[in-house]
C-alpha cells in the first residue's frame, strides 16, 4: 500500500496479491487495526500528503497528485475530512510555528 500510494491499488487486487479473498483481507484489518483496508489506505496517504505540505514547497496540485488523488479539488475535501482544516490552513499554520520568536 505504502509504495502505491500515487496510484492505488485496488482492495480487490491487493487481497488477491497476498492470496486472500477480499472478505478475509477485510477482516484480518479489522481485527488488526480496527478499520478497513479501505480507510488504512486513505490514512497511508493523507499521513503522506500532510508530511508534503508541512515538510515541502510542491504546490497543494502535486501532492495530491502525488498521493493518488485525480484533482486537487477532492485531495482537498478529502483532507479537510480527515485533519478539520485545508491543506493551506495546515501549511499556513506550520510555517507560523517555524517562526522563532524575537
């Protein structure tokens, strides 16, 4: 999951690539992990995105593309989800905190 995470594999195919059927792999995550492969990924790749935003320049556009997302616009909703607050707001923020203090 971790090195597809600008192309994501499908659940389905993942399950099939460990030799399990989908409902197995469903329930060894959520016995494990207490989610979803589903959601696991999303997370993967949101915990991504916001290591892109807090730790470089690349525009909002190609960190979404790079985490996978079709369009900046669902990258955003998508992380708004998760972390409460847009990807700017998170990068905004994060630069305030590097400021040293005079």
């Amino acid at each position: 999951m971790e090195a597809s995470l600008g192309d994501p594999v499908e659940i389905s195919d993942l399950a099939s690539s460990v030799a399990l059927s989908l409902r197995q792999l469903e329930r060894l995550f959520h016995a494990n992990l207490g989610k979803s492969p589903s959601h696991f990924y999303i997370e993967l790749r949101m915990t991504r995105a916001k290591e892109l935003l807090v730790y470089t320049e690349l525009a909002i556009g190609e960190i979404a593309e790079i985490c996978g997302y079709q369009s900046a616009s669902h990258f955003g909703r998508s992380y708004r989800t998760r972390f409460r607050e847009s990807p700017a707001a998170t990068r905004k923020a994060e630069r305030r905190r590097e400021v040293p203090a005079s």
